[in-house]
C-alpha cells in the first residue's frame, strides 16, 4: 500500500511542533521536574490530535526529560541528587579540558567579550533572578571554549548542559551565595588565560569551579532545615 507522502510529512511537522513546545517548558522550568503531561490537554492546547503528542513525549522519554508513571502516566522526569552529581563530575572533565584546549587560541576580543558578560551576572546578583544568571553562565563559558578543536568534546558539552537545565534554575536560587563566588572565579579563570598560563592550569581552575558549585549543592541538601 502506498503512503500518503503529504498526510505523513504533515503528521510530522505536528510531532516536531509538539516536541519543541514541550521541550521549550520543561528546560525553562515552565514545567516543572514532577509535572503531570496529560496528552489530551496539550493537544487541545496546540490544536492537533493526541497522536503527534505521543511520539513527541516518546522522543523525550528517550532523552531522560520524560517519564511515565504507573497509573499517574507521562511527567516532566525528576532529577535526584545522584544524577546531578554525576553529571556535574563529568561536565567538570569535559568542560575543563575543552577549554585547556581553547584557551590558547583565545583573542583579546573573546576575553573582552568574556568579562562583558561576568559583569552582566555580577550586575545580575543585585536583584537575583537564577535564570537569567544561568543563561549568562552558559554564555559565559561558551565564550571560553569555542575554539576548541574537538568537536566531541563540546558536544558533551552542550550534552551536559541540557541535561543540568531542568535543576541549574533551582540550585542557584537555593545557593545564591555559590552565585557571588561563581563570578568571583570566572574573573580567575579569564585572568589565567590572560596571563598565558598552562592550558593544563585553565583545564583544573574550570574543573575546580564546577566542583564547587557542585559541593555547594550536596552541603545545602544536608544542611537540617533549622540550620
């Protein structure tokens, strides 16, 4: 039997519509970890059927950002404290070393452009909103290892990334003060390109930086909620 080539292509585009809607509010914390997708409320929403919803929840089962629950059915998938632990350590690694491995080639423009936006977040920290400080954060270290040569190693990158976004909101909001030191390091870290210092120097200061926040986070989970 034939396909319907347009029926299908149409089907398609209303999958992808309902996948980037959705991803859209489950990485800006729109949707929250925990929150319950009912398939028939979001097509309704959208204005297409449940079938594009599904495999568009199905696609994002299979990236860790969904889950389904017996009897409670599909929701934003929860984050637990060992996963972002992992993540972290790994993030450390990989955006450490991609930007040893940047930092030589380096301009003065990029680290011009580096301390233009550590002052937006240092600006950000007076009237704190954890989102917008994420964003600069990601833009931030964007700038330092875009010159990597290995194209695998920033696309872990931006791996971890995406899959921190569903937690960095909250973290920040719960450790403001981690927020004050983390800019206070990233005008370390510019420092240490700008004097030349070893890649293998840059590599361990990112490294410790990410470590930091993360040892932040885990302190703050076991702190007693009376103090």
């Amino acid at each position: 039997m034939a396909t319907d080539a347009p029926a299908e292509q149409a089907r398609t585009s209303k999958s992808q519509l309902a996948y980037e809607w959705l991803r859209e509010r489950i990485v800006s914390h729109r949707f929250t970890p925990g929150y319950r997708l009912v398939l028939s409320q979001i097509a309704a929403e959208l204005g297409i059927s449940t079938v594009p919803v599904r495999e568009a929840v199905r696609r994002l089962e299979a990236e860790g950002l969904v889950t389904f629950e017996k009897n409670i059915g599909a929701q934003v998938a929860l984050v637990d404290e060992g996963e972002y632990a992992t993540t972290m350590q790994t993030l450390a690694v990989v955006e450490g070393a991609a930007t040893g491995f940047s930092a030589p080639l380096l301009t003065a423009e990029d680290l011009t452009q580096a301390r233009a936006v550590n002052q937006q977040m240092r600006e950000c920290l007076e009237h704190f909103d954890p989102r917008r400080f994420t964003d600069l954060n990601e833009k931030f270290h964007a700038v330092l290892f875009q010159h990597c040569p290995n194209p695998s190693m920033t696309d872990l990158v931006h791996r971890g990334w995406s899959r921190l976004r569903m937690l960095r909101d909250s973290i920040f909001g719960f450790v403001p003060g981690r927020a004050v030191q983390s800019v206070a390091e990233h005008d370390h870290i510019v420092d240490l390109i700008e004097s030349g210092a070893d890649p293998i120097d840059v590599e361990l200061a990112v490294r410790r930086h990410r470590t930091e926040t993360l040892d932040a986070f885990l302190h703050f989970q076991h702190v007693p909620a009376d103090g």
